[in-house]
C-alpha cells in the first residue's frame, strides 16, 4: 500500500511542489503523516476556515525576553537561520553526529525544523512555539531537537520535503519531521500551531502522540518509516531504458508543455495558473523559445500568440505590487490573482531568472519596458545584495519592525505606505503618484478577495500600476518623458524615507548556485543592453549605467567563488560561504548553474579562463554526480551517509533543477569544443534525457526546461558565430554586441584573438577548427564574423550590421569552409 502511495504521490508532488515554495501567508498548509497507530488523525490543509490566528502571527525584532535567560548549541553556527534560534529554550543542535549520537545514546526520536532565514511562517512557528518554554520542555525531555538551514544543506530538506511530499502531494517551510535515531522519518508536516484548533492537532499533542508511540509501537512506526524511505530510494533513482530519447519525443514534449502552459494562461492578469501566483520563469522561457520555433516552421500566427501570453504576463508582473517599485526588483509571489499584495521577502535565484526572462523580452521585442525591468533587477542587486568582495547575497526577508524599537515583526511593514505618508513626503506631486499607483486613504488591498481577507493591510497600500502612463500624462497635459521623470523623483524622495525604516533582515550568505544564475544575467545584460536606443532616459530606481559594468559584477562574483568556494587542488566547490565556507559541499545545482554562468560569462565576452573552468567543474560534475550506468546526475555526491537519499531531481520550478539545467550546458559545450570530448558531452546529454523520458510524454509543463534542452539536443547542428580580431577593442565590443542582437537560444557564440597565446592553445587543444578559422581570418584592422552551421559558414563580414543582418537573414547563402 505504501509503495503504491509513494510511487503514485511523489510523481504528482515533484510537479507541483515548488509552487510552493514557502508558505503562503494567507495559506498556511500542515500536511501530516501518521503512521498506523495514528489512522485516527488527519489533519486537513486549512481552507475555508483560515482563521485571523494562522493569517498573521508577528514575531520579535529583536532578542526575545528569553535572550539573556537560554543560549543553546546554534550560537557558534554562521548560517543566520540557525542564529535567529541560537537563545531559543529549545535546546537545538546543529544537523551532526553530535545530535545522533546523543539520540541514540538516550534512546528518542529527533525532531527535524527545516527553514531559512527570510522564511515568514519560519518566523511564525518559532514564536509561538520555539519561543514557548512548555513547548520547549517537551521537545527537550522527549526529543533531541535538530535546526537545519536549507539553504545551507539542501541535500538534507530534500529528503525529508521528498517524504512529505510523496505522501502528501505538498509541502513547504517550515519543514517539521519527526525521526528515528538513524535518521528514518517517523512523521512529517510544515507549519503546526501550538495548540489544537478547528480540528486539527496542534504542535504539543502531535509531539505527546509520537512519544506515545515511541513508548508503546516502536517497531511499527520505524519499520514504516525505513520502509518509506526504501520505496521513495527506489523511486527517485529511476535509470534510462535506453541511451538516447526516441525520436520525435523532444518536439512532441516541447508542443505538449506549450499547450499544457497555454491552456492554463490567465487572459484577464496574466501568468499561468491561478493565485498563489508564482513567477516560474522556467515557463517564460519555453513559451519564448516554443515561439521561436514555430517562426521557424513558418507559423508567424501561433508564434505571435505565444509571444502575445508572454509579454502579457511580463508587463502584469512588472506593473504588480510583487514588483518593489521604489526600490527595484521582485517578491517571491502574488498572493492574489492579480499579482498585487505579495510575500514579501526577496530571493536571489528569482532576481537572476527574472532578469533573465525581461532581457529575453526585450531581445525579441526591443520594448525599452523590459530593458528596465531587468536594469530594475540588477540594479537593485548591485545597490543591496553584494558583498564588497564580490558575492552576491541570497535573501531579504519579509518582516520588519513597523518603527524603530518595535518589540515585534510585521511582514512587509518595510513596502507598504499609507495615503498620508505620500502627502507628506511627496507634496505637490502626491496626487499624480496616487492615481499612478492606486493609492487610497483607506488602503488598496482590495483588488481581489484573496488580496488581504483578514484586513492586516488595512489603510496600508502596496503600490500598483493600473492605469498606462500615456493615458494619464495626457490628462495632465504632459509629455511622456516629463511624466515618468515626476515619477521616477517620487520614487527617490519614498526610497529615502523608506531607507530610514527599519530594514528586513538581510541573508548574508553567498550561495554558489544562486551566484551562478546572477551571474549569467549579469553577462548577458552587458550586451543584449547595449541594443536599447541612443539617448534612451532611465528613472529611479533604474541607474542607466553602461552596460559593460555588468560584465564587471559577473567578473567579480565569479572570482569570489573562485576564491573562496573552489578547492583549485580538488578541483570541487563548497556550498556556500557566511564568514567561511560552509561544511556542505557542492551540490549538482551549484556546478550546473556555475557551469551555465561561466558559459555565458565567456560567450558575453569574457575571458577563455572562464570557458577553461566551466569544462574542469563540469569534468568534476561528472565525476562527483553522474549515474555512468543509468544516466543523469544524482543531487548530492553520496559520500554524507546521514543524507538517506540520492535524487534525480527532474522538476523545474521556482529554480530549474539541475538535470535540465546540465543537458543544456552539455549541449553548449558540444558546440564549442570537437572530437571525443564533444562525443562524451552529447552520450551523456542524450542518456540523461533518457532517464526522464516517460516524464516529458507525460508531464512535460513540471519540466519546461528540460523540454526545451531536449529539442536543442535533437537539432543536428548548432549555430556558431565565430568573431576573429583583436581583443579588447571597441570594435570587438560592438561586434560581439551584434552578434548577441537577435534572440536565437540555439547559437553559439565564441571569440577568439588569434594574437593572445593562451587563447590559441585552448582552442588548438579543444577545438583545431576554431584555431584554423582564426587564423585563416584574422586581419590586423578589422574584426571579422563567421556564421557556420551543419559544417558549412557563410561568407565572413566585418561590420556590426552585416552581421546582424546575416543572423537575421535565414536565406543568406553558405560556403564550405
């Protein structure tokens, strides 16, 4: 019956589960699983009785009055999740064999919290229950109690969020299991109240019942949860029936995830699916290149329609309260429909996908709106979220204390504003800023039912466009420009008010995979925005710098990981880094989106050193996470015998998983370098997809990602554009800008200055053909372009607008080269 349950579960779960991907605060879930003994008791997912109690619980902004009275082993850990417990009663360790050895040596189970710093029902549940000393003394007489980040040890949420998911089709943070002492899980769930409510067991009688059964049904409860965690090994290491994916199943999957998008497209606010509404732009990215292709195949109409939900959905998040107007960048998610009242906190694998999807949208369509969403983004990036050496922060929190000295956290009391707020601050230009933004004296989270049901945000406003600039600049008989440089002064004049708030706390630490997508959006942002029109004006809090100082972000965050993540000895990563590298090791998501960062920071123009360190991490991806034998890669290198799972995580959700993420690196590198070394890269590409083959006929919208990388590596021959001249020039520079003017997902770009030795060798080494064409087509005063496909290039050009012509003009004829 188990098995049944977790084989059936854990498909549907991995397609919907990083929709939610932190609690929803107007939705707080506690999915449980009792054993046998506990058939009794179920609690259900609240839904209609969402009560005022679970809407809004504030948490302390400073030290709890337990501060000076409890420190527990959590006070010399760096990762700041675990400090935010460190003067809980609780008496916590640290994920360790100190904390198993003490459970087996009293003989009790464990009780595992997962979260993460910015995590607001994290907040909530340690107020009203690790702040609580009844709740702590029966954590402590009865369990050994563990803290983990998962943020930091991803590896060890991903086994338990995998059992609570497979038995539940759901889950979240806080993550609440129950364990045996080596590690088996007994029960499991997210967010639980402290006491009994509305029919659902509350944390202290949850904890009462499994210390009952511990006593009294020991044997059956470890027996299934060892037998759980068996089927769930069983389930997740699936191997390839064969070494390539049958064909026609690439395209077909591709066509099916559009359709499965199209069909849940929201046509009134935009996106895909219903409120909670989540940015995936893992979705945005299939639909843009699904559109691609069907230009292609000469289906303008069907390609339009595609690019017309995309555009829409882009302009409707950008225009939402999800977006931070005043200081740039995205929420986590809308809670409503429309994309207005948002969780608040700030994540950095949303900036750098969203960055992405925007520079994408501008790339096809040249509509300066998406040039500014992304400049928003990584702006906002630049101002808040790097460390002077280079790496790039991970999170902001939700909550903040409402004033200085506030005793408690309210989420978002940093964003919001109310109507006197902006008079005051604002003066003459209030009303205009207020019409802009729907701003009202009683509050404007009325947009939808979903927005605010419980009144938190009563006479509070979370700013959203709702009526278009033209139409209300032309009612104030001004121009456009003179309209949003009003705007863009308001916004200063609120950014500065707001920067004397107390501040949402800020996650400090420097994750490699989050850095790797950053740092891909920051090298393509360095070309793709140097196509904005000359003269083009920015308003605050857009900079409006050069785009080459991008470049210079990506170059420094990469090094930081270079520096400090990289072992040059042992060639592996270390996780993440807070006041030193963490103990976790590199997982798969951190080399396959450094490997995917790395690749755009040498196709954007960086150096070959980066394309030199994208083949060793990949080399030792391989070598750490690759099943030779079953295709695809594990998540974690197997050598943590506490981790009781190795996964081949297939889903793309709020981040792409790495499996998809890692066929499309292989793909690029196929095309970049020749002989054995690309033969190798594209067996394991092709194995890889293999093993997710029944998942792309018949789930392709849970892996967007993984249907577009599948379709590239069924194309026979990638498009390389080959740029041979001296480097840096301005020449080059703009040469390489036009090279990167058109939106083309499978082009390869690389550049090579046949004057530069270490450049040489690398490609004599990897790649003769390359050399041979450098060399054959170098000239000393100009930088010359060669477009090559299915072995074949087109005459070479020297000017920026004849190769953007060329790349644009798919009837242009070819020679032998």
């Amino acid at each position: 019956m188990l098995k049944t349950l977790v084989l059936r579960s854990s498909s549907l779960s991995f397609s919907h589960f990083n929709h939610f991907s932190t609690l929803p605060r107007k939705f707080p879930f506690s999915f449980t699983h009792f054993p046998c003994p506990f058939s009794t008791v179920f609690p259900r997912p609240v839904n209609s009785c969402r009560c005022k109690v679970f809407a809004m619980a504030e948490r302390t902004s400073t030290s709890s009055s337990h501060s000076l009275k409890y420190t527990n082993r959590l006070a010399t850990e760096h990762s700041p999740y675990l400090l935010q417990h460190a003067h809980n009663p609780v008496d916590w360790y640290p994920w360790g064999e100190e904390a198993f050895a003490e459970a087996r040596k009293r003989d009790v189970p464990i009780f595992l919290s997962i979260g993460y710093s910015t995590c607001h029902w994290c907040h909530v549940m340690e107020v009203e229950s690790f702040e609580n000393e009844e709740v702590a003394k029966l954590l402590n007489d009865w369990f050994v109690s563990i803290k983990v980040d998962r943020e930091e040890r991803p590896d060890v949420d991903k086994v338990y969020m995998t059992y609570v998911q497979a038995l539940y089709g759901g889950g979240g943070w806080p993550l609440s299991v129950l364990l045996s002492p080596d590690l088996k899980p007994l029960m499991g769930g997210t967010y639980f109240p402290p006491e009994d409510k509305y029919g659902r067991p509350g944390f202290k009688t949850i904890l009462r019942k499994v210390k009952d059964a511990w006593d009294n049904k020991r044997d059956m409860i470890v027996k299934s949860g060892a037998f759980a965690i068996e089927q769930l090994s069983e389930a997740l290491s699936a191997s390839a029936g064969s070494n390539q994916l049958p064909d026609g199943l690439a395209q077909n999957a591709l066509r099916l995830c559009a359709e499965q998008l199209s069909n849940s497209y929201d046509s009134r606010f935009g996106g895909f699916g219903s409120a909670p509404k989540f940015p995936r732009p893992v979705e945005i990215q299939l639909m843009l290149y699904q559109s691609k292709k069907l230009e292609e195949s000469r289906k303008p109409g069907e390609a339009k329609e595609s690019l017309k939900m995309v555009f829409f959905s882009l302009q409707c998040m950008a225009r939402g309260g999800m977006h931070d107007h005043v200081g740039g960048g995205f929420h986590r998610y809308s809670v409503d429909e429309c994309w207005h009242v948002p969780h608040f906190e700030k994540m950095l694998y949303d900036q750098g996908q969203l960055a992405n999807v925007y520079l994408d949208a501008f790339f096809i369509s040249r509509d300066i709106l998406y040039s500014f969403i992304s400049r928003d983004i990584l702006d906002y990036l630049r101002r808040d979220m790097i460390g002077s050496e280079g790496g790039i922060f991970s999170a902001e929190d939700a909550d903040s204390a409402e004033f200085e000295g506030a005793t408690r956290k309210k989420e978002g009391a940093f964003y919001i504003w109310t109507s006197k707020e902006i008079d005051d601050i604002l003066g003459e230009h209030a009303s205009l800023f207020k019409e802009h933004y729907y701003v009202k004296p009683s509050g404007n989270c009325d947009l939808s039912s979903m927005s605010d049901p419980h009144k938190e945000f009563k006479g509070k406003n979370v700013l959203i466009e709702r009526n278009d600039s033209s139409a209300l600049a032309s009612k104030l008989g001004m121009s456009i420009q003179e309209y949003l440089d009003i705007l863009g002064e308001c916004k200063k004049k609120l950014f500065d008010v707001r920067a004397k708030r107390p501040r949402p706390h800020l996650d400090d630490k420097v994750i490699v995979s989050w850095n790797g997508l950053a740092i891909s959006s920051f090298a393509k942002a360095s070309k793709i925005l140097k196509g904005e029109p000359q003269g083009t004006n920015s308003n605050f809090p857009v900079v409006g710098c050069d785009p080459k100082e991008y470049m210079e972000v990506a170059e420094k965050a990469a090094n930081f990981i270079r520096r400090h993540l990289y072992n040059e000895q042992t060639r592996r990563l270390q996780h993440s880094f807070r006041n030193g590298p963490s103990n976790a090791p590199g997982f798969l998501d951190d080399y396959a989106f450094l490997i995917s960062g790395l690749l755009d920071l040498y196709e954007f123009g960086g150096s070959t050193d980066w394309l030199v360190w994208a083949t060793e991490l990949q080399d030792m991806q391989d070598e750490l996470f690759l099943d030779r034998e079953g295709g695809a890669y594990f998540n974690t290198p197997g050598e943590d015998p506490s981790v009781l799972l190795r996964v081949k995580e297939d889903h793309d959700g709020a981040e792409p998983s790495g499996n998809s993420v890692s066929a499309i690196n292989l793909v690029r590198l196929v095309s970049m370098v020749s002989g054995s070394k690309s033969d190798h890269y594209r067996q394991n590409g092709e194995h890889l997809l293999a093993v997710f083959e029944s998942r792309l006929k018949e789930m392709a919208m849970a892996v967007p990602l993984m249907c577009c990388a599948a379709d590239m590596l069924s194309i026979p021959s990638r498009k390389q554009v080959v740029l041979v001249g001296h480097k840096p020039s301005e020449e080059f520079e703009n040469m390489l800008a036009a090279a990167h003017a058109s939106y083309d997902p499978n082009k390869t770009v690389i550049h090579i200055d046949p004057t530069n030795t270490a450049e040489m060798e690398f490609w004599e080494t990897n790649n003769n053909k390359v050399a041979l064409m450098a060399r054959n087509n170098f000239a000393a005063d100009k930088v010359v372009a060669l477009v090559c496909q299915s072995f074949s290039c087109r005459p070479p050009v020297s000017s920026p607008e004849s190769l953007q012509h060329m790349l644009s003009n798919k009837s242009a004829s070819s020679s032998v080269v």
